[in-house]
C-alpha cells in the first residue's frame, strides 16, 4: 500500500497534497507537471457568479433584441456562433484536464447569493468534475445584516447547491464566525462532504501617495496554517467531516502538523507561486523522510493523531494556556530600556 495514500471526498488519493484554486491550475501543461511531482488531485480557479450572471443578462438582452427586430442594436450584441462565454470555457478547462489527467479534478464555485447562478453546478458534474469546492467569498460589512441572516444564506446556497449535484460538496469557510464549530456542523448537516479552513481573504491596502484604494495579492507565509490547524484540531474531534487545510502550507511540516491535528488533505497555493511546483516533491520527499524518523508507516496511521480529543493537553487548543503563552514572552534585550 501506498504509505502517502489518504481519502477526501470520498476519493482515494496519492498523496496529501492538493494545489487549491489559483492561475496554476487553470494551465494544463502545469497541472500535468504538479501530477508528475506528486500531487493527488486539483482544483481549479473558481467559477464566479459574476461570471456567469453577466452572461445571463448579456444573452437576455440579445435575445429580447432579437425578438424586437433591433438589427442595428443587435450588431453590438455578441454572436451566438461566437459566443464562447466564461462557463463554456470553463467547462472546456475541465473536459480537458478531465481527459489528460490521471488525478481527480474538483470544480470550484465562487458566489454569495443564492440566485440562478448554483443551477449551472449540473453542468460541471455532467462535465466530469470529480467534486465541487464552493468559495463563499462574502465580507460582511452592512450593519443591518445580523450574523445569523449571513449564516443563513450561506446555508441556504450549499442546500441548494447540493440538491443540484451528486457529486461530494466541499465548502471553503472564512475563518471570521462567531462559532465556527456550530456553523460546521450546519453545513454538514446541509448534505456538504468536507471543509476546506480557511479562506483567505485578501486585504485592501491604503496607497498613501495617491490616496486610493487597492486591492493587492498577498501570498501567505508558513504561520497562517496554525490558525487552520487548531480548528482541524477542534473540529476534527468533533464532527465527522473531511477536513482541508487552506492557507499557510509551505513545507512538510506545516503538511505534518496539519494532518496530525486531523486534516485529510493540505491544499498548496502560494508556495507553489513562490517556489515553482517542483516544491510538492520536496513537501512529500521531506515528509516521507519525517515519517521514518517518528516511524509512522503511514498518513492513515498519524492522520488525527493530535487532535483535539487525542491531544496530550486538550484545553491547548483553547484559551486554556492563553495566561502562560502571554507570560512565556520575553522581550529582545534593549527593547524595555
Ligand atoms: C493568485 C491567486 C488566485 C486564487 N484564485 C482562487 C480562486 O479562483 N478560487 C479560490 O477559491 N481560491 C483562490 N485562491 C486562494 C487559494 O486557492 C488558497 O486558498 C489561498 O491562497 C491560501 O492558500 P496558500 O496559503 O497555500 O496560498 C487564489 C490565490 C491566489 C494567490
């Protein structure tokens, strides 16, 4: 058997490493090289509602022109023989790396309301996807909308989503719930497979000289993945659901920590941007060689072996220890004087 072998929604998988959403996974000669080098499944760029709506209405108006005789209207409508649009590529990136590929390939949504849009989830099952990762990338900023109504609709989109699709559902969360245990266990409930923690939200940024706003990138460093790893932890223990680490996993033992904490699979992004994809190989080559030391035969064996309810001190995972941390700091000498 395969030592590096785990399952995540309900697929067997090389290895724990998954390259989540991003522009590397949209290009075939990439994803096919990432497959060489060890990763066990992909996810492509998300699928955005925006997308898919802009063409709606695009095509809404062309036909309502058409059906108006508006001949001079039309011409600045698009063609339908020409009309190629956002979800007909996207569903030609996924027949495409579906027929060149020898890993699964998740499709990944990206919306906040639940509209027309999650009804073309069919089509990327019918398509191939092996599962569906849902991205719902919502900052809730209106000081009239109560958690509880943008719990809500989030549950109401993965209801719907699911009763389009038999295919296994993931969910990306954001990390800012006020109980993200109790929202998990809703979206199981809701018929969703797995979690992917966390999304990662990207922060605007205030250009000083110019006085504008803008939006930046990012990429992550190695300490974000603890954040997602102590709710592996806490919901690993919990509930049972396949669980993804997201954010933060550059080298083995972010990927080691995560699955003792109780994760199925590590999704790799920026460090792939970062270093070149030929970094899964070196992830899983440096794991292995971390296995054989602590003599785990395999990542089914250490898989949730720290989590919460194993953990040697349980309550580390809380605030339990939140005094002793505080108190453990020591200041650089110079700073105090
Ligand atoms: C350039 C770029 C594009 C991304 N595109 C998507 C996307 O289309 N959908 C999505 O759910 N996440 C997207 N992500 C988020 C990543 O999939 C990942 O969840 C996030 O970067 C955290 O993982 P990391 O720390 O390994 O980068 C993108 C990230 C980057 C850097």
């Amino acid at each position: 058997m395969n030592r590096l072998e785990t399952k995540y929604l309900g697929l067997s998988l090389k290895s724990p490493v998954v390259p989540s959403s991003s522009p590397l996974t949209r290009d075939l000669d990439v994803v096919r090289r990432m497959e060489d080098y060890g990763a066990s499944a992909i996810i492509l760029p998300s699928l955005f509602e925006e997308q898919i709506q802009q063409e709606e209405q695009q095509l809404a108006r062309f036909l309502h022109s058409q059906e108006l005789g508006h001949a001079e209207a039309s011409s600045f409508m698009p063609i339908p023989d020409d009309y190629n649009s956002a979800l007909d590529n996207y569903l030609d990136c996924l027949s495409t790396m579906k027929s060149s590929l020898g890993i699964p390939v998740i499709a990944s949504l990206n919306g906040i309301t639940d509209e027309g849009w999650i009804e073309h989830a069919k089509e990327l099952e019918l398509q191939g996807a092996d599962a569906l990762e849902l991205n719902i990338y919502y900052v809730a900023a209106n000081a009239q909308e109560s958690s509880q109504q943008v719990e809500a609709r989030y549950l109401r989109i993965i209801k719907q989503l699911k009763d389009e699709v038999n295919i296994p559902l993931t969910v990306k969360l954001p990390s800012q719930l006020t109980s993200v245990a109790h929202f998990a266990a809703q979206v199981k409930d809701c018929g969703a497979s797995g979690l992917s923690l966390f999304n990662r939200f990207y922060q605007p940024d205030v250009d000083i000289s110019t006085l504008n706003i803008k939006p930046v990138v990012k990429l992550s460093q190695s300490h974000e993945s603890l954040l997602r790893i102590r709710w592996v932890a806490i919901l690993r223990s919990q509930l049972d659901i396949d669980l993804a680490v997201t954010g933060g996993i550059h080298h083995s033992d972010d990927m080691a920590k995560a699955l003792l904490a109780g994760a199925d699979v590590t999704h790799m992004c920026s460090s792939l941007l970062i270093n070149g994809t030929k970094q899964i190989t070196t992830v899983l080559e440096d794991f292995v060689r971390w296995m054989d030391e602590k003599e785990y035969q395999s990542v089914q064996e250490l898989k949730g072996s720290l989590c919460q309810k194993h953990a040697i001190d349980p309550s580390a995972y809380e605030r339990a220890n939140y005094l002793e941390v505080l108190d453990s700091y020591t200041p650089p000498e110079g700073v105090l004087f």
